[in-house]
C-alpha cells in the first residue's frame, strides 16, 4: 500500500559490570560510539567542532555501513542527555528518514548497570530489512561494551 507507513521497534537489554556513572561518562565520548559501532558502522563528523552529547546538540557524520560502504550524512539530534534519564536522539539520513534512538542506564545493586538501546525505525520498503541489520547491529555494541569495560584503563 502506497505511502502506508511502517515502524519497527528494536530492543536491545544487557547488564554491563560497570557503575550507571561509569557507563555514563563513556556515554559522552565520541571514541566509545567508534569503537562500540565498529566494525558494523563508522561515524566520522564532518564538522570540527567537538561532539558532546548535550540536550540541543546536533551533529553531522559521514556514515558507512560496514566501515566502508558510504551511506552520505547522518544527522544525530540529541533531545536529552543526562546521567539519570539515559541519552534521546533523533537521528536520520538519506536512506533512513526516522532512527529514534534511546539509552536507558538503570543501575543495579550500586555495582552494575542495566543498559538497553531501543531504536525506533521508519525506512519505508526497507524497513524490515533495517530492523534486522539493527538487532545485529545493537546486541554486537552490547558485546563490545562489555569488552570495553573489561578492559578499563
């Protein structure tokens, strides 16, 4: 049916052994969404200026699926970023026009965080294929968190 909208919803839930501050503070580094997004996406910023996932912010990235598969700018709204509530955005491209993202951190017994990446996705046609690409995509950033934080310098 033309023009009939089609949403997907993906949910994704780990326990990270790491304290909800700790989980946080990586949060905001432009380096942690590298490493946690390769090698199924790469971010590079088009612009210099420095990325801080604050309420307001907006950034451009030139996207490649793969890590070599240039998709063109993905635009990333941040709506909220705060330590309590997680991280909102709003992100978009030219192949996926609605990519709600959000980062609930809910800390478990003081030593351990609960962090759940739910994605919300609008790409027509492609849509289901896009879920599928994102549940892979977001259990392998789940698994390279806990890398990430097994490893802590």
């Amino acid at each position: 049916m033309k023009g009939r909208r089609r949403k997907r919803t993906v949910i994704k839930t780990t326990l990270l052994d790491a304290e909800k501050s700790e989980v946080f503070f990586r949060l905001q580094k432009l380096k942690t969404l590298q490493y946690i997004a390769a090698p199924y996406a790469r971010f590079i910023p088009v612009d210099k200026k420095q990325v801080k996932w604050v309420e307001g912010s907006v950034f451009n990235f030139r996207f490649y699926l793969f890590g070599f598969i240039p998709l063109g700018i993905h635009t990333i709204n941040v709506l909220y970023s705060c330590r309590d509530s997680g991280i909102c955005t709003k992100e978009h491209n030219a192949h996926i026009p609605v990519w709600d993202h959000r980062i609930y951190l809910e800390s478990v017994d003081g030593k351990r965080t609960r962090y759940t990446d739910e994605v919300e996705i609008e790409a027509g046609w492609k849509t289901p294929f896009v879920a599928l690409w994102a549940k892979a995509f977001y259990s392998h950033r789940q698994r390279k968190w806990k890398k990430l934080l097994s490893t802590s310098d």
